[in-house]
C-alpha cells in the first residue's frame, strides 16, 4: 500500500508539461523549447513543400512509387505536428491538410500541363481491357498508337475516355503531351477547375503553417509558465 501510495504521489507531482503535452503520449518525446521552436518552423515549411513535390511526381506515371515517399512525408509531418502541439486533437485538421498537400497537386499538374502545351494528335485504339472493382463496377483502359507512327508515352486512355471492345480499331482524336509527362486525355476535358486546384493548395500550406505554429505557441507558453 505504501509503495502505491507513493507512486499515486509521485504521479500527482509530475510536471503539467508531462500530462498535457506530446511528451506525456506514447513514443511521441518531450521537447525543449528550443527544440519546439526549431521543429515547429521546419515541420510548417517542409512539410508542403514536399508533399506538393511528391505530389507532382507521382502525376507522371512512371513515378508513381513518388507516393510512397509523399505517405512517408506525411507521416512524419504528422509526427512532427504531434510533437509540438499540447493537444492530440490537432492531428485531425492535420490529415485533412497533408491529403490535400499530396493529392490536389497530383491531380491538378497533367490538366495544367495540358492546358498549355497539350497537342490535338489523333491515335488509334489498339486493344481495350476491362477490371471489376472491389464493388462490382466494370471499368475500361484502352491501349493506342499514333496515326504518324510516331512514339507515344504512356500509351493508354483511361476509363473516362475507354467505353468498351466497340472502340477498338477506331480513330480518336487526343491531347499529347509533347514531353511526354503526362499521359493523354480526351480534348472534351474541361480545365474550369484548375485555378480552384491552385488556390486550394496555396490555401491547404497556409493552415497547415498556421496549425502547425499555433500549436507550437500554446505549448511554448505552457513551458514558459512551468519553467
């Protein structure tokens, strides 16, 4: 009993710091304030820059393994916003933001690429292929060819632009992408969207800066107060 005692008192006397910040969660550890400092600012500037970096190399097919790294990234910038912040809570609004990091700039650079050097090419459809999906949706990848002969990157139309073994041996007018980045895609796309992406990504490194600091400040204050 005694010795329970004296643990139930050593625990009351903990610092708050212990009990209320990242140092007190599981394999989270307990920074200095310098350290909050300096892990607050790289956490908040590294963090979107290289989602967004990932992001748009995982847009060209050939690097698609860019997401791994752009997950590992946000991993670790969760981490580091865990390791700052006094509330766990915090980490909720963070996922949103480092998806929308790594995602909306995967999405959004082969339209931008598109819109300003796509060129109308027309191509053959070769072969088309189906897959069922998790839910039962049957969905289509057309294989195609250049009319010119010329070599084609990424010679596939998605499901979007594939219907079905109808279109094969059928003539099809595509933009290229001259540098061969982005795979092709139908002229009927519509870029309206675009600047929405752009402004969406701006706004998504601004909050996570902001939550980030934030939650530097309050834990700083807390340190400063038990100090």
């Amino acid at each position: 009993m005694a010795g329970v005692k004296a643990g139930q008192g050593q625990r009351e006397h903990w610092p708050a710091n212990e009990r209320r910040t990242g140092g007190a969660r599981r394999g989270i550890p307990r920074l200095t304030q310098r350290q909050v400092r300096r892990t607050s600012v790289f956490v908040a500037i590294l963090t979107p820059l290289l989602l967004a970096g990932f992001g748009v190399l995982a847009s060209n097919p050939d690097y698609g393994a860019a997401l791994v790294g752009g997950v590992a990234v946000m991993i670790a910038g969760l981490y580091g916003l865990l390791a700052v912040a006094s509330r766990g809570w915090l980490v909720l609004p963070g996922v949103l933001l480092v998806i929308a990091l790594l995602s909306v700039p995967a999405a959004v650079f082969p339209s931008e690429i598109m819109l300003h050097r796509g060129v109308r090419t027309d191509v053959v459809v070769t072969a088309a292929h189906s897959s069922k999906g998790k839910n039962g949706t049957l969905s289509w990848t057309c294989d195609i060819r250049r009319v010119d002969g010329k070599p084609l990157p990424h010679a596939t139309l998605g499901d979007s632009d594939c219907w079905g073994t109808s279109q094969v041996g059928t003539t099809e007018t595509v933009l290229v992408d001259p540098d061969g980045w982005a795979p092709p895609v139908s002229t009927d796309v519509d870029y309206s969207g675009l600047d929405t992406g752009g402004y969406l990504v701006g706004v998504a490194a601004v909050l996570w800066a902001l939550l980030v600091l934030s939650a530097a400040r309050g834990t700083l204050r807390r340190l400063s107060a038990e100090s």
